[in-house]
C-alpha cells in the first residue's frame, strides 16, 4: 500500500495503475462505514485509491474542525490488509494553496436539509470531490447513503460537470442497536449513545406506517418528531419526507422517497435516513 502526500507523487502512482479504479474519499477516522465501502470498490475495481483528507471548507464557523478526530496511523492500519493500492493524505496548503479562488457549487439541490442548516458546507464538498475526482481519475468512486443529500448533490455534479465517473452509494453500516456509524459518534457519551438510538427508532417507526399504507408525507414527519420527543436528550433540527432525487419536501409519497433528519444529542449533531419505495 502506497501512502502518497504530495499531488505530483498521486499523480506517478496513478499512472501506474493499470485497469478500473475506484475511489473512496474519506475525512479519516475510519469505521466500518468507510471499510465496507472500500470492501465493495476492492470488490468492482482493480484498484483501489482512498484518500484522507479533513476538508475545511465544508465546517462552518461554529463546527467541530478543529476537534474533528484525527488518527491517521490507525487509519492506514485499517486499510493496510484490505488490499488498498493508494492512500492519499493531502495537506490544506496542496487541495487550497494561497490565493484559492475556484469553488464549484450545485444550485437547488443544496438549498434545503443540510444546506439550509449548514450554509456553504456542500460548496466545499462539491469543491473538495470534484478535486479528488481531478486528482485520482477515477472511474467509479463510493460514497455511503447515511449521507444522502450529500451523494445526491455529487451525482447532480458528476452529471452536470461530464465527469466520467459512476457514483456508488452504499448501505448504511450501523450498530447492533440501529445507531448509524459515524466518526462523530466518538463525542457522545454514555447517555448520550443510548439516547442516540432514537434516530433509527424514528425513521423506523415513520417506516412501519408507511408499510401499513400511509402516504400522508405529513403524517409520516409527525411520526418521526413523535418519536423525537420522547427522547428528551434528542433536540431535533429537521425531519424530512422529501422526494429522493429533487430532495424537495412532499406532501404524498409516490415512488421513492427519503426520509432523513438532523438531530442535536448533547451537543453533538447527528444525521440519519432511510429510503422508502
């Protein structure tokens, strides 16, 4: 496994790559999450390209940057026996060197969920991947439906910049209780945790009356914010009973359908969906 640094030293590596490569991006601070995601791109790849790399331009003022966790060493002993080719830690200085200017941004699917809550994060996504993309060429990269609006606005991206790159979303990985894996889980505490798991009790609970029949997109919210407040720990943020693709909110379900929330626990924000139909 090479571990690469610098963009010209990516760049050699690379090409010397022969055949299909997949990319996994990743903030580092590896779970099961990130592994299953490398495991499928080792599985529909020759190669394979993870890059670490916590994006500053996606954390608001008020947000976690400077506290995000950080362990790059036990991240590489993670990817080390699954076969990973390239792993790229590139520095703030290389991805926005002095002077930066450039910023790609996708318009309407960013306005509601996580984009009406955190200004500005995905425009430092949108940037932050299609760099990656740049960088790593590669031809299939993998990202985890936990965070849905996020591989929506990178399919949208993917699509509206001709990248010739497939997008793969995979399953969410998640505890033995239902707690969706997440680096930021590290922050809770033991109350905290236990209280967590009313995430995926919610969207369950919605996801049982949508299974009895209900269609009312209204009444499915009300479901999950029902099961929200039992939770006295659990702040919610925003639930959502929104249309998979646009993103925008419904008022029926018809087709496929996402339901997702953001959710203060303490004070650490979590985010969880499932997809219906």
């Amino acid at each position: 496994m090479k571990v690469a640094s610098s963009l010209s030293d990516l760049r050699s590596t690379r090409l010397s790559l022969d055949g299909t490569v997949g990319l996994v991006p990743t903030m580092g601070y590896l779970h099961e999450g990130h592994l299953s995601l490398v495991r499928q791109a080792k599985a529909e790849c020759d190669h394979v390209i993870v890059t670490i790399f916590v994006n500053p331009a996606q954390f608001g003022p008020n947000e976690d940057l400077s506290k995000y966790p950080r362990d790059l060493e036990r991240d590489l002993s993670l990817l080390r026996p699954l076969g990973v080719d390239v792993v790229w830690t590139p520095s703030a200085e290389i991805m926005y060197p002095p002077g930066y200017q450039t910023w790609v941004e996708v318009e309407a699917l960013t306005k509601g969920l996580e984009g009406a809550m955190r200004p500005g994060h995905f425009r430092g996504v949108t940037t932050v991947v299609s760099k990656l993309f740049n960088a790593t060429q590669p031809h299939k990269a993998y990202f985890g439906q936990k965070d849905a609006q996020q591989a929506a606005v990178i399919r949208q991206m993917t699509r509206d910049l001709n990248f010739p790159i497939e997008i793969v979303v995979c399953p969410t990985q998640r505890e033995v209780d239902g707690l969706a894996m997440s680096s930021r889980n590290k922050y809770l505490n033991e109350a905290e945790r236990k209280a967590a798991t009313v995430l995926f009790r919610a969207l369950s609970a919605a996801k049982e009356l949508y299974e009895a029949g209900e269609r009312d997109a209204e009444k499915l919210r009300g479901r999950m914010k029902e099961v929200l407040a039992s939770e006295p720990p659990a702040q919610m943020q925003y639930v959502s009973c929104a249309d998979y693709d646009t993103l925008e909110e419904l008022d029926m379900v018809k087709g496929k359908t996402l339901l997702s929330m953001a959710v203060f626990v303490g004070k650490t924000r979590l985010i969880d969906n499932f997809v219906l139909g």
